[in-house]
C-alpha cells in the first residue's frame, strides 16, 4: 500500500515538473458578491528592469482585503496579467495574476505600466 502511494506521489512529481514553466493553474477563491471598487493607486517613479503590478481585492476569512500595488521584475518577452474578479453567473471567481508570453505585433500585453 505504502509502495502505491509513493509511486502515484512520484508520478505527480514528474508530472507537475514536465508542465511547461508559465502554465497557469487558477483554483480561485469562488464568493458570492462581488469585490469593492477597485482602490485608486498612483505607481511610484517608473524602475528600469520592473513592472508595475496594480492593486487588486483579495479574499481574506469572509471579507475582501486590498492588496496594494507593487513593482515586479520584468520578464523579457513576458506581461503580466493582473489579478481580477470574474463574475459567472452569481458568483465571483478570482483570477490570481500570472505572467503570460507576448505576441508579436500584439504590444507588450497588460503589465507593461511604466509611468
């Protein structure tokens, strides 16, 4: 019994470290109302080499948090998405932000906040 666990563990290992390096696996955090008006955030003084990644609500125990701003490490060829809210129906799902490639000719995706 001990043996199939170790080999089923083993086999998710080899499994989640074959997944390609920007797959983005998004539970979420599922309410049933929606988030505050977002909180009006001004970046600070644009950093060479970063990326501004705004603000957004997080679910915390039974009540939305605000998470501030904050500059990230850019990624050549890479946006960041940002955190959001979706709703389905009447429910609210939230979208954890995540790096995504860039596509030639598309610009430079959501991320790229340089003020």
């Amino acid at each position: 019994m001990k043996c199939r666990y170790l080999a089923i563990a083993a086999a998710l290992l080899a499994a989640t470290a074959a997944a390609p390096a920007l797959a983005h696996v998004d539970i979420g955090v599922v309410v049933g109302f929606p988030p505050p008006a977002p909180v009006v955030e001004v970046a600070p003084a644009w950093r060479a080499g970063h990326v501004w990644a705004p603000g957004y609500w997080a679910w915390h125990r039974d009540r939305h948090v605000w998470m501030r701003g904050r500059w990230i490490v850019e990624r050549h060829g890479l946006a960041w998405v940002p955190d959001r809210w979706v709703a389905s129906g009447h429910r609210w799902h939230h979208r954890a932000g995540h790096w995504q490639r860039v596509r030639h000719g598309r610009g430079h995706g959501y991320g790229h906040y340089r003020h």
